[in-house]
C-alpha cells in the first residue's frame, strides 16, 4: 500500500510539472532571470523580477494571480527550484537544447526563438543535464558560450546529437551578431537584468541593451528593476494604470497646463495619465477624485489645511467616501513653498471661508495627510529648477500607481488624525461684535485685554485658547511711531507676538513693534477690529490681504472691502 501511494504521489507530481501551466506569471530574483524567460515564453505566460523578501508593488501585482515562483522568494504560489533542469521540465520533449553557463542573454535569446529550454553546463556535463538532454529526447544542441567554458570534449558522451556553437568573442556581441537572422516589428531597449523579461514578453522584437527600457521610442520606467518589469508587462497588455491628474490655479492657467503636460510626458509609457479638463480651477481635490475612473487620483495645490482636512473626512466617511473606494490611492502634490515635512503647525488659510468656524488648523500637517493615507509629494523640496519639480512628481506618481494599495480607506489611524485637528476654544465669530463697538467707538462687553488676548491669537492663525487667569490692560505711553500698511504676513506676525508677550507676562503690552517702529496699543487694538470685524459667519472669515493703521474709520474700511474685492 505504502509503494502504491508513492507512485501515485510521483505520477501526480510528474502530471503537475509536465502539465501546460494555465495563464498566469512567472516570477524569480534578477539572477535567475536568464533561465526562467525561455519557460515563461513556451508557455506563454508573464515573466516579472523580484527581490528575496518581495516589493510591494510585487505583491499588490500578483494578488489573485497563478504564481510560479522560481527560487527562494517569499511569495506564495507554486514553487519551482531555481535550476534549469526544473524549468525544463516545462517540455515533455524538445528537439533542440541550449546549453550555456547561465549568465549569458545570448542564449536565452536562442533558447526562445527556438522554443527550447536552457540547460547549465560547466567544463564538465553535469549528470542532472545530461539525464534532462535525454529525456527531452533531443536531436540538436547549441552551444552558447566559449570553447574555454563549455570545451567540446565535455559533451563526448552525447551520441548521435548534432552539436553546433554559436558564439561571437562574448555575450554581448554574440546577442547583436544572432538577432541579424531574424526578422523583427519593433525594437526594445532594456538594461541586461531586464533584457529576459523583455524577450519573454515581445518575443518578435529586435532587442539593444541600454540604460533604460523602451519599446519603440517610448519610454518605460519605475522606482526599481522589479516594478519596471511590472510596467513592462502591463505596457505590452494596453493594462497601465492610471493616473487622474488635476491642479488648482498656482502660477496662471498657461503655465499650469503646461506643468501638468511636462509631468505627463516624464511619465511616459509607465502610466497611463489623464489630465482633467477643468483644470486649473479650484476644487480640484474633490474633482480628481470624483473624475478618476480607476488607479490614482492626485492633485496640485497649494497647502490649505481646510481642504486637506475636508478631502481627508470626505474620503473616510464622507461626500467622496464612494468615489474613493474605486481608487487605488491619491497623491497631494504639493506646489506651494510651505514645506509640510518640517511644518509643526499650518493655520487656517486666510481666503479659508468654508470650513468650520471652530477649524483652526493642523498640527504635524505631513504626518496628518500621510496617517490617512493619503500620499504626499513636495516637489519644492529639495530641487531647485522646474524640470527638477516635474522629475520628483513624475517618479512619485509612477512609484505610487505600482504601490498604493487602497491606504486612505484604512481606518486604522484615526485616532492619531484626529489629535492633530487643532480647534477653537471659542466661537471666533464672538469676537466679530466687540470689533464693530471699537469700530464705532462703542465700548466693548469684553473686557479690552481679553479680547485683545483672543483676537491677538484668532489673526495669527493659531488656535485661540481662552484663558482663566487675568489679563490686565495697560495705556499707550507715547503715540504710534508707524503709519501706513501693515500685509498679511506683517500683521500676523504683530498679533503672534503680542499674544506671546501676553502670555508670558499675563499683561497688555503698551505697544507692538512694526518695520523698525512702533504701534500703541490702541491703534493695535482698531488694527485688530478692523482685520476682523465681518467675521460674524464662515462664509466671511476671510483676512484682508493688508491693513492700514492710523487711517480714518471710513478708509479703513474701504481698504477692507477693496481687499475683499481683490
């Protein structure tokens, strides 16, 4: 019983290795590519690279595939030992052999033309390869390599087989000399790590070794030798993925566009890129992803914490949660000069009038769009030109349709998103009343020093956080030095350090100084009402893009409707 069922268990062995492999793909490390091509191409299947411990863009590839796995990868599949003995198994019989010393594309080239498998030799005719040359029932054997590596009398003992050797001095040389017997439809360029999965996938083409992979002029290429052997098969079967690419209005609607087409060209045949027709134009967060048909949905903009968090809760359980559960990832390109990497804080934008009342800002912004899953990309960071720019985009965006996994689905970080919301303790729109009374010249219903203490917060873009301890006012001790226009930049920067001065000292300063001069602290306190005395709802919680101390009531206020305006 014992000797039946070990027959039967070879008998079943045997069927499975000779058996025809049904579609699927092969994959095995860089070193062993030489040996597996000829097999993936007999049976028409993939051939794709890998390292030892996969990359995820390997396995995301090869999710719900038939896998055979040649070698010691760890990847789940069908496991095939990294000899060529093994792999030939993949013929029940063939009437011609290669045989070569495993590092040569020469005869992996011959081996494919031919139909035939590799077999490795030495000085000597290993016996694995020569019970395998007898098996196979072979007629004819080609020798790919030097007489000094394979030496004739090695194969003495191979009776009645026609033995003829083809080799040119060396590999290379030998590679270009063979192909000129052969007709070819377009031609492939490919380093020689990935010169196997390039003849195992345009098994018709003239092949070039070179740098980088292209197939007829167009340019294929990814963050690694494993994901751009990924890309090359999905180039070959019309499957890239794709990328839904749209922008906000950054330098001007020319400019932009062609930003965009530089990123799209860069990419080149890697991916299949799709430029979103209303862009540039605000709400191209949302756009992109709502217009997307499958794989990557990414935007350029500027850092607005209000969008970023509105995009990120619109995915998770939001407006664009459906949309999103399409997508295989999205990417915040981000264009402006805020680097969001080093940035502790990122305040509420100043044309920000749609966002909760009580949304300051985010804390750890990078951290805050990457914990959710979303990618980010800084293209200013780190480069100094525009095609440097559109190089980090473009290798960012091919990296990220290979790897994304669906990421900004995952619940798995909300608790972490969350403590990076910075909120309000108080309703900013409170402090709008008490701006029009000093407007006006009314008194106020806060007492002047806390609402100073508040406002001074609210305008320097920082969460306002009330306070229990007392804050005592002070009187201006000499008149204001500064007249005239304070920007946006210049004014925040005045209210971020009297809410300092304050906090620390738990006291009014009597002045603030500004470009070398100084404002008291009553003209402080009319800069401060007339920054935000519209903020009575969201909608009109936009800051003047400047302010003018010591004008009259009247021009003040034209100065802000005229900003308001633009």
């Amino acid at each position: 019983m014992k000797k039946f069922s070990l027959i039967l268990i070879l008998v079943i062995t045997a069927f499975i290795t000779l058996s025809p492999v049904a579609a699927g793909i092969f994959v095995t490390d860089s070193s062993h590519g030489i040996m597996t091509a000829p097999a993936a191409a007999h049976t028409n299947n993939q051939l794709i690279l890998s390292s030892l411990t996969p990359e995820k863009s390997v396995l995301n590839y090869l999710t719900g595939q038939n896998t055979i796995v040649v070698g010691d990868l760890k990847i789940s599949g069908t496991k095939i030992s990294a000899r060529t003995s093994s792999l030939s198994r993949y013929w029940s019989t063939s009437n011609v052999v290669i045989l070569t010393t495993g590092n040569d594309i020469s005869a992996t080239y011959l081996a494919i033309k031919n139909n035939a498998p590799i077999l490795i030799t030495e000085k000597t005719l290993p016996s694995a390869t020569k019970t395998e040359i007898k098996r196979l029932k072979a007629k004819k054997i080609i020798i790919c390599g030097s007489k000094t590596s394979i030496p004739d009398s090695s194969l003495s003992s191979l009776k009645n087989i026609k033995k003829t050797r083809i080799w040119y001095s060396n590999d290379v040389l030998t590679f270009k000399t063979i192909q000129k017997s052969y007709s070819y439809n377009i031609k492939v360029t490919a380093p020689k790590s990935l010169m196997p999965v390039a003849m195992a996938t345009w098994k018709s083409a003239r092949f070039e070794i070179s740098d980088k992979v292209s197939v007829s002029g167009n340019g294929i290429w990814a963050p690694n030798t494993a994901t751009t052997s990924i890309a090359m098969n999905k180039y070959f079967k019309h499957d890239l993925p794709n990328i839904y690419l749209a922008s906000d209005s950054i330098t001007g609607t020319t400019s932009d566009k062609e930003l965009m087409i530089k990123i799209k060209n860069a990419i080149a045949g890697s991916a299949n890129v799709i430029i979103d027709p209303s862009s540039p134009g605000s709400n191209e967060a949302a756009r992109a992803i709502k217009n997307a048909p499958s794989g990557i949905a990414a935007y350029i903009a500027a850092a607005c914490p209000g969008t970023i968090y509105d995009i990120v809760t619109g995915v998770k359980t939001g407006y664009l949660k459906s949309d999103a559960s399409d997508l295989k990832g999205i990417v915040f390109i981000n264009y402006g000069k805020t680097n969001l990497g080093t940035a502790s804080y990122l305040g509420r934008s100043w044309d920000d009038n749609f966002s909760n009342v009580y949304f300051a800002g985010i804390y750890s912004p990078a951290q805050y769009i990457q914990s959710s899953g979303i990618s980010l990309i800084e293209p200013r960071v780190g480069t100094s030109t525009e095609d440097q720019r559109v190089s980090k985009i473009a290798s960012n965006l091919v990296y990220n349709a290979y790897y994304a996994n669906k990421e900004h689905l995952s619940a798995s970080n909300s608790t972490t998103t969350s403590a990076l919301i910075a909120k309000h303790q108080i309703n900013p729109t409170t402090l709008s009343g008490d701006a029009q009374r000093i407007i006006n010249g009314q008194n106020t219903t806060m007492k002047r020093a806390n609402w100073i203490y508040l406002s001074s917060q609210y305008i320097a873009g920082l969460p306002i956080k009330n306070s229990t301890v007392f804050m005592s006012d002070s009187t201006p001790t000499s008149a204001s030095t500064f007249s005239g226009t304070l920007n946006k930049t210049e004014y925040k920067d005045a209210a971020a350090r009297v809410y300092a001065f304050m906090k620390t000292n738990k006291k009014v300063p009597s002045s603030v100084s500004v470009k070398g001069k100084t404002i008291n602290i009553n003209d402080y306190t009319k800069m401060c009402a007339q920054i935000i005395y519209k903020h009575t709802e969201k909608k009109y919680m936009t800051f003047p893009a400047s302010v003018t101390i010591k004008g009259s009531v009247l021009d003040n206020t034209i100065n802000y409707l005229q900003n308001l305006m633009g």
